[in-house]
C-alpha cells in the first residue's frame, strides 16, 4: 500500500484493522500523527523511511487517542528522538496516572507501553504542521480522549476513529459509560458542522461521501440505542477479529477457553446476553466464518483483514 502525499510533504500512510491508519509531515523535526500497532513497529518504522522520515528526529508525535492501535509506536520512537507527544488532556490523563483501564488494554488484553505526555491539545486549538494548519476537535463517544484534525482551507478532516466510511468505531459501554452513545451523536453534529469535502479515517480508505458516512454511523447509534444487543454482538465480532489479528491466529480447540479468561469477552456476554457464552461464542465464530472474516486452517483459527 503506497503512501499518498495530501499535502505538501504531509503523507497519509493507510495500513489495516490492527494497525490504524497514520500521517507523517516530513521536514527536520519530522511530525506524526498516531504510530499503529506496537507488534507492527518494524513495519511501521520501514514505512515511514519510505516516505523520507527519519525516526531519531521526529519532533512531535500528535495521538488521536490511547487506544493500543494508535499508540504502539509512541515509547520507542520517543525513546530514540526525545520528540514531545501531544494528546487531548484526558488522554495525558491516562498516560500520566498509568491507567490502562481507561485506554481499553485492560479490558481487551491488549498489548501497549505507557509513554511520556509532554503537551495537551484542547478543542478548537490550532496545530500547525509545517505550514498545514489543523483545528483540534475533540470527538469523545468511541473513546473520552478523541480527537480529530481539520484543515479548513482544504477542508480535510482526519477523522481518526470518530467517522469511518461504512463501519463504525467499537463501542465500550463498561469503559466509556453509558453516556457514550449520546456523545457520539454530538460528536458526529460536531463533525457534520465542519463541512468536511474529504476524510482521511482511521481505519480504511479515503473518502468524499462524508454527508452519507455521517447518516450511516447516526442512523448505527440510533439502532443502537434501540437496541442493546446490536452493540454487544457488534462488540464481539470486532474484538474476535482484533484478537486475532493481536495473536496471528489461534488454535481452535483453546480460543474459546482463552476468550473465557479474558475479561471483555465473558463481561460482554453477561451484561447483553445473560452469560449464554459458549452459544455466543459459537454463533459469532460460525457467523465470521460464514462472511469469510475468518478462516479455518489445520485446527486454527485466522482473520482475513488486513492488519
Ligand atoms: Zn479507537
């Protein structure tokens, strides 16, 4: 997957569903913003010397927010450059206090490494990058600590894990609380008000029909907040496929018991699903092999996504 150069010297590098989608502004003190999936690093670290960056000068690391897919490159490339990383305050929050319940890495078993916060970014601040200029928008709903980026001259939104194109972020009510459906709606107002012409999403390809992805993930919401069960089955398959995707692959006969150590997966099916959890695991295996999300492969169990 080739980089796309957005803006003079401002690169867009898409990656998968394990990795999320990250930027990179080359110049001396190079800028980046979000750094994927730690067990990706090398990859991570091969693609942005492709686009000329050089890791022990990164001057700045902006992250979206702390989940384990944005973050995974931020401790050691600070640790090679001494960059700053600027984040929203609730997110420095986290980083400061060592709280990685409220990051999800807790929850989901995910593998990641404190890093240091040296700046915060609020809502409506403007960030420049290189002669790039961006407005934080702070998007809270699928994480408390969200931000998205806009440049308004171009009116380019990098939308992070707020707006996808034809899916939608995980929600996880147990962490985020209930009142982060509501919040995603204001969020999405928020987004809709920008009149954004292209979006560069966390996850996934570019695209220009942002009116329509809006519609969509509102009208999810709205399902949603009808309809609790939709959120927990929509949980499950996603963080089915994440584990995954984390582990390359597991053997069939132990998934299952090593999904019931976990704690998301038997919180999820007893709080939407009265702890039915060997019928739910079984149903949403069955139903990711049907869609071929998943494969079976001599006695394991595979993601087809791309990571
Ligand atoms: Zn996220």
């Amino acid at each position: 997957m080739k980089a796309i150069e957005i803006l003079k010297d401002f690169f867009f590098l898409e990656r998968g569903y394990l990795n999320a989608n990250h930027f990179a502004y080359r110049s001396r003190e190079p800028i980046l913003i979000d750094t994927a999936y730690i067990g990706d690093f090398s990859h991570t670290a091969d693609r942005l010397s492709a686009v000329g960056i050089e890791m022990d000068r990164i001057g700045l690391i902006i992250t979206t927010h702390c989940h384990c897919d944005h973050v995974g490159g931020n401790r050691i490339l600070q640790e090679q450059s001494g960059c700053d990383i600027a984040l929203h305050p609730l997110g420095k929050h986290y980083m400061d206090t060592r709280d990685d319940w409220s990051t999800w890495w807790r929850f989901y078993h995910q593998e990641a490494d404190f890093f240091k916060a040296t700046r915060t970014l609020e809502d409506g601040e403007i960030v420049p990058i290189g002669p790039h200029e961006f407005e934080i928008i702070h998007t809270p709903g699928h994480s408390a600590d969200g931000i998205a980026l806009f440049n308004k001259k171009e009116k380019m939104l990098l939308s992070s894990d707020a707006l996808w194109e034809k899916d939608m972020a995980v929600m996880t009510l147990r962490v985020e609380g209930r009142g982060a459906l509501p919040a995603v709606l204001s969020s999405l107002e928020r987004i809709a008000s920008l009149g954004a012409q292209r979006v560069y999403p966390g996850h996934g390809p570019p695209f220009t029909r942002v009116n329509e992805a809006i519609s969509r993930s509102t009208e999810r919401v709205r399902r949603f907040l009808k309809n609790e069960a939709d959120i927990g089955n929509d949980l499950l398959k996603k963080i089915t496929v994440y584990t995954l995707l984390m582990q390359r692959g597991a053997p069939e006969d132990t998934f299952y018991p090593r999904l019931m150590q976990t704690a998301w997966f038997k919180d999820t099916v007893d709080f939407y699903f009265s702890g039915q959890y060997r019928i739910k695991y079984d149903e949403i295996i069955k139903g990711l092999l049907e869609k071929k999300v998943l494969l079976r492969k001599a006695g394991n169990l595979y993601a087809t996504v791309k990571p």
